[in-house]
C-alpha cells in the first residue's frame, strides 16, 4: 500500500534544511506523518514550525555523530510511535563543515583540516550506521521497511579534490549494498538516492553556485529527489532494494523498468 497506507511514518535524518527538508515537505503533503531529525536549535524549531502547516510533523534534536544522541532519538521515538515504514539518512556535510570554508575551490587534500576530516566521515559515513543500528530494529519488528541512504553521484565520489567527502559516501553506499542483502529476507529494502548534479543547498562552498551558474552548468533545486522518495514509499516500489536512483533520471529509469509511476 505505500505512501498511501494510514498511518505511513517517516523519519529524515538532516531534515531541517536542504534536500531533507524539501523531501519531509512533500512526504506530509501526500499524507504521510514525517519525524524531521537534526541538531537542535533554531533551524529545527522553524523547521518544525513550516512543517506542521504542511501536516503531521515532528521533530527530534539528533547529531549522528554521536551514539547517544541517537539513542536518545530513537527511544524518544519509541515511546511516541507505533511504526516506521521510512528512514531516509540524509543528514551529511561536505565543504561545509568547520574548517573548510576559508578553503578555495579546487584546494589540495592536504590543506584539509583532520578535524574537518573527521566530522564529515563521522557525519557520512559513521552517522548512517549509528543511525541504522539504533532504528531498523523497529522495522525488524514489523517485519517490513524501507531505509534510504542519501548520496552524491559516481564521478563526485571519486573526482579529484574530492578527498574526504567522496570516500565518506562511497563508504557509505557499500554499507547500504551490505544492508540490501542482509535485510532483504526480513522484509526491508535499501536503496540509494543521490541527485545527479551539483544541487543548491548550504553544503556547497561558497561562490560554488555563482561559479556553477557563470560557466552555463546546470544547478538543481533542492527539490530534485521529491519524486523519488515518494516512488521509494509507494506501493510501486514493493520489493525493490539494493539499488541507486539518481533524481534527476528519474523518470527515464522508470521507463527502462516499464514501472509507472505517477504519484
């Protein structure tokens, strides 16, 4: 039944902004009750705020880097729902993480910061297992789910100047390819969504989108994996894991698999 069933719960990791934000927006305008996590503060609160006119929104502080605040967040949620049909693991930093931003495009590997290092694998990589371990178990019981790990495409993850950001997703995305195949008999998929192109959010570097724009490159809004992630929590979907969607090709891959598909 999807997307469609009562009582469908969603909950987005980094959805207080960006990607994330625009996903849980369009989650509850289709009916769905959608749990935004992020870390706690003012973003969250009008986050929530917005939300809530759009639907049955809640919000949760959550830093994915650490194991007790998302242990924290999942006993919260526990205690506050009776299923989770969605996790999507959006939350993710790249150029703008502490440190990075006084760095110019195209800097060498070694003029990042091992702190800045650290804090985007932490957050990419080591915050979707965290995140994972603390909430498939509440899919487990049910018997059935679906987790999302948000990426970045092929070429970012290995293109030069890319070093840490692309092997924290590209570690990741092997993770949710291990996941596939160990959930997949217990009723839950995996998949990984990315959206094809530089996208306009706050973790591109500054001057990223004025230069992007200067030298006729395409920019995608930050509304570029909507559709897909309400294909992942449709009916449609049923049965589909272990695989890579890219947002942007959306449409044409569906049409390759002769799937329709028009919520």
């Amino acid at each position: 039944m999807g997307i469609e069933e009562k009582g469908y719960t969603a909950l987005i990791t980094g959805g207080s902004s960006g990607l994330g934000f625009e996903m849980a927006k369009t989650l509850l305008s289709h009916g769905a009750r959608v749990v935004v996590a992020a870390r706690g503060g003012a973003r969250l609160e009008a986050a929530l705020a917005q939300l809530k006119e759009l639907g049955d929104a809640y919000a949760v502080p959550m830093d994915v880097r650490s194991e007790a605040s998302v242990s924290a967040a999942a006993d919260w949620f526990r205690e506050g729902f009776d299923r989770l049909d969605l996790l999507v693991n959006n939350a993710g930093i790249g150029n703008n993480a502490p440190g990075m931003e006084a760095l110019p495009m195209g800097h060498p590997f070694c003029d990042v910061p091992p702190g800045a290092a650290r804090d985007i694998l932490e957050t990419n990589l080591l915050g979707f297992f965290l995140v994972s371990s603390s909430f498939v178990p509440i899919m487990l019981r049910q018997g059935k789910g679906s987790l999302v790990y948000v990426s970045t495409s092929d070429a970012t993850m290995t293109g030069r100047g890319q070093l840490p950001y692309g092997p924290s997703k590209a570690g990741a995305e092997a993770m949710a390819a291990i996941l596939a195949e160990e959930l997949r008999e217990r009723g839950i998929a995996v998949n990984v969504i990315c959206p094809g192109g530089f996208t306009d959010t706050n973790m591109a570097p500054p001057g990223a989108k004025e230069f992007m724009l200067k030298n006729h490159r395409p920019v995608l809004p930050p509304t570029v994996l909507n559709r897909t992630i309400l294909f992942l929590a449709s009916a449609e979907a049923e049965g589909l894991t272990g695989e890579k969607l890219v947002g942007k090709e959306l449409d044409r891959w569906l049409e390759e698999r002769g799937i329709i598909f028009r919520l």
